[in-house]
C-alpha cells in the first residue's frame, strides 16, 4: 500500500497537516495494515532531511557492521525524530493505545559495508532485565543487553517505521515484503521456507523523505547493493505493550 502525503486532494491534505502536527492524536487510521506494511510518501520536510543528513553525513561504520544500535542515544537528531509530529502522527495511526519508541537503529548500506539479510521476522525485543513471563522466551545476552522473543500479543502491540534518508531501489538494497505473511504469526523455519516458496514478494523503492510502516513480523528479506552509493535508513520501533512492573525497554 502507498500513500502520498504531498499529493492528497487540498481537503484531505489540510486534514493530514492537521494530522502530521506537533502532539497530535489519534483522529483516524491511515491504514490497518492489512497486508502488513505501507509505504507512505514525502513523510519529511526537505528541512527535516537536511538536518538528519548533515548530522549523519561523516558517520563511518566499522568493517562489516551495517548499523548502529540504539541510536537515539548517540545521535540527537535521531532522538528528535522519534519525537517528531511526522513519526508520533504514524505511530497513533497504527496503535491504539499510548506507545513509546522501543527501539532504534541506524542501518547504513555502501560500498563499504553492504551485506545480504534472507527472509525473516523481527520477534525480538530488548529489555532491561530478564523476568518470569509465560511464553516469554528463549532469552538472550547481546553487548550486555538482555533479548528475548515475546508472545504474538505483545509483537502485535508494536509497529515500525523506517525512514529513508536516501533514495532507495532495487540497485542499492531496499527492502522486500511478503505481503500477508504476517497472518501466519511467528513462523518456523520450514514454515518460513513454504511461504516464501509460494511467491509475490514486492520490492519497497523508496525516495529520500519516505517512510516504510510494517508489521515487524512480516517476512522481510535485502539484497546486496548492486550500485555504489548510500542507503541510510533509520529503523524505529515503537511499543504499546505494558511490561511487568520494574522492567523497562532497553
């Protein structure tokens, strides 16, 4: 699904400036997400894109590490986006109930540092501390961070948004859907492998300003870039899910 923010009729734009503002509330849905994600258009001001790109234009990356974990924290511009009229006005179009930003990082494919992800579901979540939670599990130790995979109800109370800070094809490695497939919930690998064997994954081409909302359990997959050049994208998730008293989302 796409949607152009820059090209909606003058009533329905005015709405959605409305919409798109600073402490907004949740005055419609954009979409339900029926097939798991929506790509929609000119999200960010060309202001907003200057800003970002200028205050991450000498990131350099380690060989063979394409992003940069919890990125709010070392970068104040990604933390002002995440804050931001623009992507708090998504998150309420998608979530119901109060949600805050859970997770987020900064991918950054070039020549450099350019890499291959196969189909897969994003199931995990980081917390501060492990706890005893039905279904809540296997647990895991990351660069001192505790992992774990949630129940499908908590995964459903999460939404993300990744913005293109780049134009974004097919040539420099853009993400690719299936679209539908997060219907099976959280799959196995066989399970995965027959849903991908059956077809109709879509390319998600993105340009500069654009803003990809998925499911985080729909089966995505990237390719290599075939192109040289930079394909930044800033990769938000944000939660609705209460987590036991004590425990907070690292």
């Amino acid at each position: 699904m796409i949607l152009n923010f820059s090209k909606a009729p003058n009533k329905q734009r005015s709405l959605m400036a409305k919409f798109f503002s600073v402490g907004c509330v949740r005055l419609f849905k954009v979409s339900e997400l029926e097939c798991g994600y929506a790509m929609i258009r000119n999200v960010m001001s060309d202001n907003q894109l200057v800003a970002l790109q200028t205050n991450l234009v000498d990131l350099t990356l380690a060989s063979r590490r394409g992003g940069i974990r919890s990125a709010e924290k070392k970068f104040l511009s990604i933390a002002l986006l995440a804050k931001s009229g623009p992507i708090l006005g998504l998150v309420h179009a998608y979530l119901s109930k109060p949600a805050q930003l859970v997770r987020a990082i900064l991918f950054d494919k070039s020549e450099e540092n350019n890499w291959f992800v196969p189909w897969y579901q994003d199931k995990t979540v980081a917390v501060s501390s492990p706890f005893d939670g039905s279904a809540w599990g296997p647990w895991s130790l990351k660069d001192g961070v505790h992992h774990v995979q949630p129940p499908l109800h908590v995964l459903k109370e999460m939404i993300t948004l990744r913005v293109h800070l780049d134009d974004t094809g097919i040539d420099n490695g853009c993400l690719w859907v299936l679209p539908y497939s997060q219907r099976e919930g959280v799959m196995g690998a066989e399970a995965v492998r027959q849903f991908v064997a059956k077809g109709g994954s879509v390319s998600c081409e993105a340009r500069a300003g654009d803003v990809l909302v998925m499911c985080p359990y729909i089966l995505h997959s990237s390719n290599k870039a075939r192109l040289p050049g930079r394909r930044r994208v800033i990769h938000l998730e944000y939660s609705s899910f209460k987590l036991p008293c004590g425990v907070k989302w690292a």
